[in-house]
C-alpha cells in the first residue's frame, strides 16, 4: 500500500496526515491522552488545519481551524487513511479520516468522521472486530469500508450497518469504484483451483473470451459477476500490482473499460476493453499508487514509488515529462485557483518540521511555484530590481524620441494629403463646370490627376476633356432618385452600349461647391443592378411554372458578374441596367436646399487589365425639405399597383440587405417554399419581372423582396432583401416552420455560386494571357528552330506508311541532331523583362488561388 499521491499523504509525524479538498490542504494531527497513572489524565484530541497557497507571498497561510475530541476511555489511537468520499445522504463529496482505537482483550474499534465546510466533525460510521486492519482498508463512496482478512474480504457501510462477507472468492482486489447505473464493483482476480473446470495452468488461447476469465467485476448491490471478460489478459495477473480505471460504460449490455495499471517491472501499462495499447518504462523502482492531473491542455499520469519518488507520464504518448526524488507527498488539485490541476509536491526537509515548507507546485507548462525562490534575501532582489530599472530607462527614451519624430512626419504627411485632396478637388470642379483652372505653378505641382495617368502633358484643355470624358447621353440614358427610410437612393439607367461584364464602374455624389462644405465628397454604396425583364408579361397562377429570369445585384467589386447571368437569357428578354448609390440622408438635411452633381467612373477591362478611367458627369439633383415633407421623391406602395415605376423597384433593391441562402433538402422535395412565399408571407409576384416576389404581409415583412431560383428538385437559392437584420431572422425562423424535415440552409457570403465561378474563370484567363505573354518573348528568339521542324513534319507526314526500320534509324538521327543545334541556341531574354513578367506572373497566380478558395468555401 502506497499513499503518497492522490488526496491524502502521510508526513513525518506518524500522526499527522495530509488531504487536498477543493484547493485547500487540510493537516490532520492526532494528539493522545496519558494514562491515569501519569498524570492527570487529557482527552485525546483530533485538530485540523486548512492552509491555502497564497500566490502574491508563495508561500501557504492558514485559513481556519478545528478540532475533535474522543472521549471514550481508548488507548493507541491510531489514524488509518484520510480522502475524499461521497456521503449518500446528500452525494457531496467531503473530507473524512478514519481513526482505530484499541480496546482490552484485543477489541479493535473503528470509527469515520466527516470534516464539514465549518470544521465541525460528524461521526458517520462506526464498528468493532476482534482482529486489527492492515493497510489494505479501502474506503469506498457511501461511506463503504472494505477490507480483507485472512483470504476473505468484508465491507460495511453507513447504510447497511453491519459486517457484510464478499461472496465472490477474490485472491486480490485491485480496483474498487462506481460504475454508472450499476452501482459499486469490485475488479480483482478470482482464486482459481486446479480442480475446477475452465481453471487450468496454461490458458487456451482459441478463444479470447474463455482464456480471459482470471479478472472479473463483480458487483456489491447484484451479488453477481458482471463481467469476466476484455478487462485484463490473464498474463498480467502475476505482475499488476495496482490498476486505476479511466473510463467505464456499459455497451450492449457488456461493460467496456479503460484501464491503467501499474507492474512489478517497473512499467505503466494502457488497457483497452482487455488490450494493451502502450506501454511505458518508468524511471524508478518499486511503484505503488497512480492517479490523473488534468492540467488543462494535457493529461499526465502521476506515479508514486515506495522509495519516495514520483513521476509523471503524458497520456497522449505514454513518455515521462518528468520525474522528482525524495518526495515525502503529492497531492492533486487546482492549489491555484485557475480552473485547471496542479500537483504540490512535498520534498523531505529534517532541518524544518512543518510539513509545508519545501514544497513545489507545477503544472509541467508555465505554471511553477517553488518554496526554493523564497530563500533569497529580500535586499538582494531590490539592488536588482533598480539596477534592471537604471538599465531599462535610456532605451526607452531613445524609443519615445524616435516616436515624437515619426508622429512629426506623419502630420507634415497628413497636411500635404490633405493640400493635395482640396487643390485637386478645385481644379476637378472647374474642369466639369467648364471654367478655366487659374491655379498657379506653385499649386499645379500638388495636383494630382483622378483619371488616369498623364501621358502627354503638352495636350489641350479641350483634347483632354475629349479623352477623358465621354457625351453622357452616349452612356446614361436617365438619372433619378428616391428617398426610402432614412436613405437617399440615386440611380443612373446606362444604355446598352456599356458592357457592365467587362468594366467597372463607381457612381460618386459630390457637393455642389457653392456650399462650401469641407467634405464634398458624399460617402455613397455602390451597387449595380440588371434585370432581365419579359417583353410580353405573362400572368402567374399558383402551380403554375413560370420561366426564370436571372436577377443579379452586387457590389461595384463583382465585376464580370451580370453580363455572364444575362447572355444565358432568350432573345426576346429586355436587359435593364442601374447603378445605384445609397446614402444616408439625415447629414444632407443640415441644408435646406442642396444639390449633389452625379459622377461616374468606368474603368474598362481588355486582356485582365483595367484601362485608364473615364469620368462622365450625368447631371446635377436638387432636393429640399419642402420635397421630403410633400412627399415628392419618397418611396410608396399604392394598393392597386404595388410599384409605379421601374425605378421603384430598383431604389428598393438598391437600399434593402441582401442575403443568399442555398436550401437543401435531402429527403424530399422543396415544393413548399413557393406556397410559403405565396400563402404564409401573402407575396405577389410583379409581372414585369415575375422571379421577384414583393411580400404584403402586414408588418414589418411588408416591402420584403424575394428571389427563389429552385436548381433541383431538392436543392434552390433563396435571396432575401430585407430593411435590416431583424426581418431577415423573422423570414428566416418562419420558413423553418414549413420545410421538409432535415432541410437546411447555407449562406452564400459572397453572392450566387454562379459569380464565383466566372470570378474564377477570369481570373485563370487573366493567368493564361500572362502566360502567353512569357512564352512569346522566348518563341521570338526559337523561331527559326520552330520553323525547321514544322517544314519536316510536313514534309515526312506523307511517307508514315512508308517507313522502313532503317528510315525510322535515319529520321531519329535527325531529329537528335535537330535538338542539339536547339539546345545550343542562345534562348535568353532580357533580366528586365524576366523580372518584370514573373512578377506579373505571381500577382494573377495569387487572384487565382484567392478566387479558388473563395470558391470552395461556397
């Protein structure tokens, strides 16, 4: 028997023992009266000290005391075993310590007192036989006391409240403990006889389940071996010494089990429902006790030995993370307060009785105490503290040095930016209004242009109004806006000359100068938005299929996007183009009146690069707080007509959320989500665009749009554009009410599927041209060789079925002397352009692997 590691440890003092119980460890000392003959007789007395470990001094301070006095006439009191159990009354764990009082004629009486919360004592179990206990006594949860005597175990308990003989003929028990809905067992090794059938020398090994029948768990409640088979292979019996179970659960009415026990050889063995999983050589002699620490991120097994040694074994590979000697106790618990266990080793210490003075807490990371950094003197770590202080000052008044001037040049770089900002802006407003830019020389060097880079700086005022700026009526075809809540929605119909799949555009909203507002730029969201409309409206019935139409809004980044989703349309389907900007409208109030001139930017893609940008200024809205409170430009939904005007319908898009979902359905098909859109959110389809579903149901769904474009029978995407995120869940927890068991949703954070892949698809082109391009300058300086072995290869193409073995010999020698003169050739480009060309490279090879992944997270 072994009680160095677990709750309780003996120190020194034969009558002093140790117990940890929720971070706390508590010092049990037994003091014994004298005889009537000596003296005035004193009462033996029981006391108990709990000491904490005080992290800001390292060192442990008492918390409170208590005490018990035993006063019935005993004499050699004698303290058996200290831990933690179970009471069943109430099934908190608590502190107990068990005590043996010798009586004359050789009658042993034992009695268990429970240590409560307020360090009272509570006699909980108490009984007397005619033979002395061993160290073998256990004391199990209840409390239950089970030892052995003779070849027989026996066990009471508070609850039974006599001697109970175990029926099962155990030669050792190793392992005692509850098991859920079974109750307490007992695994041990049963006491085979020669004579008994199934109990031979040498087991059989054709069958797994009859050779393993040595151990077996039998429970106390039953009577009854509950099982006898994949606990321990028979082979073992004769070198475990000690097993402590990790983990049980009944499976299929047979109990599996995962074991760590402990060898006469020295090892640390791993059992898996009856097989050996690991193994692991332990660094010292002779173990006895093992028990688990969880240090939060790891599990360790700690190991104690009887030549006061200890170690401790990882439990995810079995090797020792470390080993301590001349230990005289370990205890497991959180002595930190941290959530997480910690071991407290004692060390043996002969110039200091208290049992706490040299000590060491780890947790084998980063958390270590040890009484050994107390022994330092005090004076010694002041001159060090302000001599690391002296060392630490001067650099760091170099770093607030170097901090000051970076701070200085950050600001000179904000002025200048700022300088730059408001020139350019002046010379952009008199460029668009047509007035002759007086700036000085000294203020042209600051300008910088916002259109593209100036390559001929000699031009005209009017040949650089002509390049940069195009006729808007070649491109707009209408400007108009809509105010909708709290949101100024400005809206731009381009023709059907600009190609959105191939450019990139960004509509701008600027103050009119006379204003003189320090921000004249607008901060807008931009979206561009096509719509397929039918040229011959077809009504819509419920049940009835209506054809899809493709509707695609995204951001001024998804460029690429609508084009590709509009050519897969018929013929006789009309495309409308917007491009929206939204912004907030209570700043634009502060004024009266204002007006805001309308720009756009387009940047045209060619070959995977952007051109140099074109402006056009598309016109000037004027809007006042006499229009807000008549309502002129504000959003409605007459009854009889749901939306007035095409218009409407894109500022309602433009301002709303817009969120994609894919809906799948492996079970059945989802057939109900056009009846939920029709009957439970009361939608109606508009027939200009007739993929587009407008909600009237009243409340806060009213004005809701949604889109369903159902792929497969069990698969679709739902786009819902909602006012904010509440409507959005609302939409959402109501369609969860009517879908198909096991259907769920996946939300497309960067638009429809679709778009990625022709995100995707551009991007590989854009790496094919770059590829070209590498390729070219090397096919400039192979050219010649090229051209030698196409006029070969059609010279020879006529003759194949020609060909005679010896002909083949003669065509491969010249083809061998064709591939070295290749070789030989000087094929070098120019490390400028090589540089400049992988570069380019490695830039689109980056978009392309970002448009991949962006892909597979879809």
């Amino acid at each position: 028997y072994c009680g160095l590691a677990s709750k309780q440890a003996m120190s020194f003092n034969e009558q002093e023992r140790l117990l940890c119980y929720n971070g706390e460890v508590l010092i049990f000392r037994l003091s014994e009266g004298n005889s009537v003959d000596k003296g005035p007789a004193k009462i033996p007395m029981l006391h108990v000290r709990r000491m904490v470990f005080d992290r800001e001094t390292g060192v442990f301070v008492q918390k409170s005391t208590g005490f018990f006095s035993i006063k019935e006439e005993y004499s050699h009191l004698k303290m058996m075993c200290c831990d933690c159990v179970s009471d069943f009354r109430t099934g908190i764990n608590l502190p107990y310590i068990m005590i043996q009082c010798n009586k004359e004629n050789n009658i042993f009486k034992y009695f268990l007192l429970f240590l409560h919360s307020t360090n009272k004592f509570e006699k909980c179990l108490s009984f007397r036989l005619g033979y002395e206990l061993k160290d073998s006594v256990r004391v199990l949860n209840g409390p239950l006391v089970l030892w052995r005597h003779v070849q027989t175990f026996f066990y009471i308990s508070s609850q039974t409240g006599r001697v109970i003989t175990v029926s099962m003929n155990f030669s050792s028990i190793e392992w005692a403990g509850e098991i859920e809905n079974v109750g307490m067992v007992l695994l041990g090794q049963k006491r085979c006889y020669l004579s008994e059938e199934g109990c031979t020398q040498k087991p059989s090994t054709s069958d797994y389940a009859t050779w393993n029948t040595h151990f077996c768990v039998y429970s106390l409640e039953r009577e009854e071996v509950i099982s006898d088979t994949y606990i321990i292979p028979p082979v073992y019996r004769s070198v475990i010494t000690c097993v402590h179970a990790c983990a049980t659960e009944i499976v299929n009415n047979q109990l599996r089990m995962s074991l760590i026990a402990l060898t006469r050889k020295n090892q640390l063995i791993s059992f898996q429902n009856g097989t050996p999983q690991g193994v692991c050589q332990l660094p010292f002699g002779e173990p006895c006790a093992v028990h688990l620490m969880d240090s939060g991120g790891d599990l360790f097994f700690v190991v104690s030995f009887r030549s006061d040694d200890a170690c401790a074994v990882w439990e995810k590979n079995f090797q020792v993370a470390a080993k301590w000697e001349k230990i005289s106790s370990v205890l497991i618990d959180d002595f930190l307060g941290v959530g997480t266990e910690q071991v407290l080793l004692l060390f043996k210490d002969s110039l200091n009785s208290d049992c706490l003075s040299s000590f060491k807490i780890t947790n084998l990371d980063n958390l270590n105490y040890s009484s050994e950094t107390l022994d330092r003197n005090e004076d010694d770590l002041l001159d060090d503290k302000q001599a690391n202080c002296y060392l630490v000052i001067p650099p760091l008044e170099r770093r607030l040095e170097v901090g000051f001037i970076s701070i200085h040049e950050f600001q000179q770089h904000l002025l200048l930016k700022e300088k730059i900002i408001s020139k350019s802006y002046k010379a952009l407003m008199n460029l668009f209004q047509g007035k002759d830019d007086s700036a000085s020389s000294a203020d042209e060097e600051c300008l910088v242009t916002l259109c593209g880079k100036e390559e001929h700086p000699a031009n005209t005022f009017d040949e650089e109004l002509s390049g940069n700026f195009q006729d808007p009526e070649q491109l707009v075809e209408k400007i108009w806006y809509r105010v909708i809540e709290d949101s100024l929605v400005v809206g731009v119909k381009t023709t059907s000359s600009l190609k959105l799949s191939s450019s990139l555009v960004t509509l701008s909203l600027s103050m009119d100068q006379a204003h003189n507002s320090s921000f004249p730029l607008i901060k807008c969201q931009n979206r561009v938005i096509t719509l397929s409309r039918s040229s011959s409206p077809v009504p819509y019935e419920i049940g009835s299929e209506v054809k899809r139409i493709k509707l695609s809004v995204g951001s001024e980044e998804e460029e690429g996007k609508e084009e590709s989703v509009v050519c897969e349309q018929p013929l006789e389907k009309e495309c409308i183009q917007m491009i929206t900007a939204v912004t907030s409208l209570s700043p634009l109030l502060a004024f009266s009146n204002f007006c805001c001139i309308v720009l756009l930017q387009i940047k045209e893609r060619e070959n995977g690069n952007y051109s140099e940008a074109r402006c056009v200024q598309c016109g000037r809205i004027c809007f006042s707080l006499e229009d807000l409170s008549s309502g002129k430009y504000l959003l409605t939904f007459p009854k009889k007509k749901l939306l007035e005007h095409t218009e409407d319908l894109f500022a309602l898009l433009a301002a709303s959320r817009e969120t994609c979902f894919q809906i799948t359905s492996p079970s059945y098909a989802l057939t109900s989500v056009k009846v939920w859109l029709l009957e439970h959110m009361e939608c109606e389809v508009i027939k200009e665009f007739p993929e587009i579903y407008f909600c009237k149901r009243p409340g806060s769904f009213y004005g809701t749009l949604f889109n369903w474009k159902q792929r497969t029978p069990f698969e679709g995407t739902l786009v819902v554009y909602s006012r904010n995120q509440t409507v959005l869940f609302q939409c959402l927890h109501n369609l969860s009410r009517v879908l198909p068991i096991n259907s769920f949703f996946k939300n497309l954070k960067l638009g429809s599927e679709d778009f990625l892949i022709d995100h995707l698809a551009l991007a590989l082109e854009k790496e094919l041209v770059t590829l070209g391009s590498l390729s070219s300058a090397i096919v400039k300086v192979e050219s010649s060789s090229v051209q030698r072995c196409e006029a070969s290869q059609e010279k020879s193409s006529g003759d194949v079925a020609a060909l005679s073995e010896e002909s083949i010999h003669l065509y491969r020698k010249e083809l061998q002397r064709e591939k070295k003169e290749t070789l030989g050739t000087n094929l070098k480009v120019s490390g400028a352009l090589y540089r400049e060309i992988t570069l380019k490279l490695a830039e689109v090879q980056l978009k392309s692997d970002l448009a991949a992944q962006k892909l597979t997270d879809v």
